[in-house]
C-alpha cells in the first residue's frame, strides 16, 4: 500500500543549535505531516543511512561535505570531487527511502539538488513527486546554463510546484514556463512576546541568520559603521546571532566598533527557544540580505510582533509597503542601509503591532490542505471517521 510521504531535504537539522533555520521550517512540516500520513525523510547528515527517528518522522542521513552545499559551486572545479559525492549520496539515499513500494508522493525542499534526486526516484520507482522552490534555486543556480537546464527539467517533471514568495514563483514560471503556488515557509514558535515594544528610544536591534554575503551580515556591519553619534543615542543595543563563512570578518568588525564604544553583542547559533527569546526581547528585527524571498525569520517577526528594517529584495518591499511593519532601504548597498535604520529609529514599534497581526495572518501552512494536494490519505481522517 503506497501511503508514505517521503521529504528530501537539504535543510534539516542536525545538532539542534540553531544553526539550520529553514531546517527548523522543514522539521515542523515533517511533524505536522506526520500526525496525518507515515512520514520520512532523507536529509544531510554525516554518515549514509538510517537515523534516529525524529518523533514520527523515519530519517535517513546522505553524506554531505564539511561546508553546507550552498557554499559550492559548479563553476569551481575544486568543488567538483565534493559536489558528485553528495550528489551520488543523495541520490542513493533517495532511491533506497522509496523503494519498499510504500512512497505514493516525494517532497523535495528545494528544487535542487534535492528535486533531481525526487525525479531519479519518479523514473526508477515511478512514484510522482513535488518541488517547493527556495530563493537561491531560481536566483543562483538558475543563472548558470548547465544547471538551469536541469532545473527545468525538474519542474516540468513535477506534479505540483510550490515557491516560499510571490515574485520567486514568477521567475521560476518565466525559467519553466509552468506555475507555481505561493507556500510560505514559517516555523512553529512556542513562545509569545513578553517583553511590550519600547514606545521611544532607546531600541534593541537583532541579527538573527547565517553570517553568510547573501544575508549582508556585512553590509549591516558597514551601516552600523556609518552610523552617527545621534543615531547611537537611540541604540540600548545590537545583537548578532549566527554563525557561517564570514564568522572571521564579522568578529574583526564588532570588535572595532565595541572598541569604538558601541553597544553591540555578538553570541553564536541561537536555538528555537533562544531564537525565541531573542525576538521577544528586541524592538527591531536587521534584514540586510542581498537575496531573499521571504526569509523564516521574517515570519517569525510577525508571529512575535516585530517590526523589521529590510533591505529591498525579494518580496519584503511588497510586504512591508502593503502592511507597514518597519523601513525598507532604497538600494541594497551599506548606505541605503543606515539610511533605513535611522529612519527606522525615529518610528516607534509599537505602533505597527496591528499592522504585523494582520501580516503574520498570512504565515500559516494548512497541514491538511498539502496532504489533499499531493494526494495522500489522512489516516487521522480515517480513524476518525
């Protein structure tokens, strides 16, 4: 009987420090998936092969490279050895999650690699499968002519096609010539604010993300260098949570402007509670990135009643002009971006909580409603009945 759901992933966690946020995304879908049909999952992991199950959820672990995959590139020959390893793993973790006969739908997050390894399952096992694009499908590896031919080759050979924003499912439309249907990534926080928003300064501004270019942790750092003693003044603090590749020249630099007097703290990965907290506790979420769609934790600044600087990329200017839930820059470069958060200072959050009540309302996923659309049974329907 095909009744199991199988998710390949390349985001999934690991050592539950925080250190995959989209991971935490994909872990509730899992769990929320897995009160309704038999879940698994393949996902990158150290060794191949089974895991420890996680609640509900069978886990199976494909080798991945010391770095996360997101950090290499086709167009490096010295990635190469590195790239058809994981490639080779996952594909072989894949075939074996889904050839006991039970797979009916494969869930690729995101489109690649993890979309290829559901197609060479559909082809070998004949089981239909679904891809959920992610930002850096579409706008970086969609660019490179190889690789973009693949892509298209996925998504038209996909059931359904989901994309986490509004403008990424156009242009992953405009690379395959089929639709995609807006699916926001969100994850479950069991914490509410308890800290109220400050109604004057001075405000608490948090960096939460890999310290990685395409989330401009170093723009941020820029901006804050170009920041005026006024602007200051309207500071209690900035805290910057994370981890990644650019760990060595985000220290150097919050080291130069702690030494210039600025009240900014620096932790590492922050767990789901912790990240929890961390929102709860600040008057303005730091988005600085260079490519987003939507981000996790932009959701999760709704959830948590958090107003957000952003820069103007993917969707977040669509969002924040229509329900006014913080400052968007006018460029993405390190000016624009102080430009925003001193503008950002002279707001008063608290004002904009409504306004982030009825944003967040948008940041749900409907359990029931995916497992209609892949065609798989909810057995809790059927107990019930």
């Amino acid at each position: 009987m095909r009744d199991t759901l199988l998710i390949v992933t390349t985001s999934f966690p690991q050592a539950g420090d925080g250190s995959e946020a989209a991971g935490a995304f994909v872990a509730d879908v899992a769990s929320e998936l897995a009160a309704r049909v038999p879940v698994r999952v393949v996902a990158p992991g150290e060794r191949a092969g089974v895991d420890a199950p996680m609640g509900a959820v069978q886990v199976r672990r494909f080798t991945s490279p010391g770095r996360p995959l997101s950090l290499l590139s086709p167009l490096r020959v010295t990635d190469w050895p590195a790239i058809v390893g994981t490639l080779g793993s996952l594909r072989a973790e894949t075939l074996a999650a889904s050839g006991d006969g039970r797979v009916a739908h494969v869930l690729a997050f995101w489109a690649l690699p993890s979309g290829w390894a559901a197609l060479e399952a559909s082809r070998r096992h004949g089981v239909p499968y679904s891809v959920w694009a992610l930002g850096s499908d579409i706008w970086t590896l969609g660019k490179t002519p190889i690789v973009r031919s693949v892509l298209r080759k996925v998504i038209r050979n996909a059931s359904h096609r989901f994309a986490d924003g509004l403008r990424l499912g156009q242009d992953a439309e405009s690379i395959s010539g089929c639709p995609f249907e807006f699916l926001p990534s969100t994850r479950r926080l069991d914490q509410v604010r308890t800290r109220p928003l400050a109604s004057a300064p001075p405000y608490r501004l948090l960096f939460l993300g890999r310290w990685h270019p395409n989330k401009g942790v170093d723009l941020l750092l820029e901006a804050m260098a170009e920041l005026d003693e006024g602007s200051w003044s309207r500071i209690a603090e900035v805290h910057i949570a994370g981890g990644g590749p650019l760990e060595g020249l985000v220290r150097d630099r919050v080291e130069a402007l702690q030494g210039m007097g600025r009240p900014i703290r620096l932790s590492g990965f922050l767990d789901r509670d912790e990240a929890a907290h961390a929102l709860g506790e600040a008057d303005f979420l730091l988005l600085p990135s260079r490519i987003e769609s939507i981000p996790v934790v932009f959701s999760d600044a709704m959830k948590m009643q958090l107003p957000v600087i952003s820069m103007p990329v993917g969707d977040l200017p669509h969002l924040m002009a229509e329900h006014h839930v913080g400052v968007v820059a006018n460029s993405v470069d390190s000016r624009s971006y102080a430009e925003a958060i001193r503008s950002a200072l002279g707001e008063a959050p608290e004002r904009m909580r409504s306004a982030m009540l009825d944003c967040g309302k948008r940041f749900s996923m409907d359990a029931n409603k995916l497992c209609r659309t892949l065609g798989l049974v909810d057995s809790s329907t059927q107990e019930n009945a």
